[in-house]
C-alpha cells in the first residue's frame, strides 16, 4: 500500500510539474535587427572663393579652407571629414600622380580590394582617378584631378571611428557619392 500511495504521489507531481510548466507562453527568439541610417537627399550648391577652382558642394557640409586653398569638409552628423588639397603643376606631375596613388595605396594592408574609376571631363579639362577602398581601411573614398598642367587637387575622407567597414557603410555611401558629384562638378579657373 505504501508502495502504491508513492507511485501516486510521484504521477501526481509529475502531473502537476507538466501542467504548470505548460501554460507559460512560448518563447520565441527576437529577430536579428540592424542598424538603420538614413540620411537627407544631397543638395549642392557651387562653392567658390579665391581659388582657382571651383566645385559643388553639399549643403548640409561645412567647408573650412585650413591652408592655401586646402580645404575641410565636415560632417558633423556622420563624424566625417573630406580632406581637400591643391597644388600648382611646376612640371612636377608625374610626381604628384605617384604621390596620390602611393597614398591610396599605402591602405592596401587592411583593405580588401582597390577599385580604380576613371575620370575625364574633356569639356573642363578635368582628368581623374576616383578610388574605393573596401574593407576596413582608414579611408573608403580617395580621388585626385588635374590638368596636367597647372592644377592638381586630391581628395580623401576619414571617419572618426574604428574603422569597420560594415558599421560605417550607410555614410561611406553617402560621402563617397558627395566626393564623385565633387570630383565631376570641378572646374579650373
């Protein structure tokens, strides 16, 4: 009999453990999620001052010349700088053009591939290389134009971030495509 009345209280209790472990609600996993940065249409307006070109520029950028016709182009909201620099032609040009692309080059360590993009503007004499680095190199975006004769202008973004590729690509994006209406936009003086 007593082996009887524990059978009974053990089904009893496991009875008891099923039914009320039963009637909690499922649990289900979250989805996965991701980060989402939208960012305003571009608008551009023509930028000139002194120097002897000129170019677009998008409207929410804030532009600082920092040297003899160098410029900053800040980003405040994307933590973004474009670094923008000018030099006359002294019959140096095949120098700056390798300085240029040793520059762009020198991220080959951490990036994944080097695309290389053409530029010519027969109309305005503007001739270019436009860079994209993928991967997690210091700079995404990279270009530089010239003349050839007279005018040689470089261009390169940073973010203030580690960088990760993945994390900043919405706004690498984003720069890279204010940095080819830039590069396309330029005219000499």
């Amino acid at each position: 009999m007593l082996k009887n009345f524990k059978y009974i209280i053990g089904i009893t209790l496991v009875l008891s453990l099923l039914l009320f472990t039963s009637c909690k609600d499922e649990v289900l996993p979250k989805p996965t999620s991701q980060l989402r940065l939208d960012y305003k249409i571009a608008k551009y307006a023509a930028f000139e001052n002194h120097c002897p070109f000129t170019f677009n520029i998008n409207s929410d950028a804030v532009i600082t010349e920092k040297t003899d016709c160098g410029f900053t182009i800040t980003y405040p909201k994307m933590k973004a700088t474009i670094y923008l620099t000018y030099k006359t032609v002294n019959g140096d040009i095949e120098k700056l053009l390798k300085d240029a692309q040793k520059l762009t080059y020198e991220h080959v360590i951490k990036a994944d591939d080097i695309l290389e993009q053409p530029f010519i503007n027969t109309d305005q004499k503007v001739y270019g290389m436009f860079y994209q680095v993928g991967g997690n190199a210091a700079t995404n975006n990279q270009f530089y134009a010239t003349d050839s004769i007279k005018h040689f202008v470089t261009g390169s973004v940073y973010f203030y971030a580690k960088p990760n590729f993945d994390s900043i690509m919405p706004a690498a994006d984003y720069i890279k495509n204010d940095m080819q209406t830039l590069m396309e936009s330029l005219k000499w003086k």
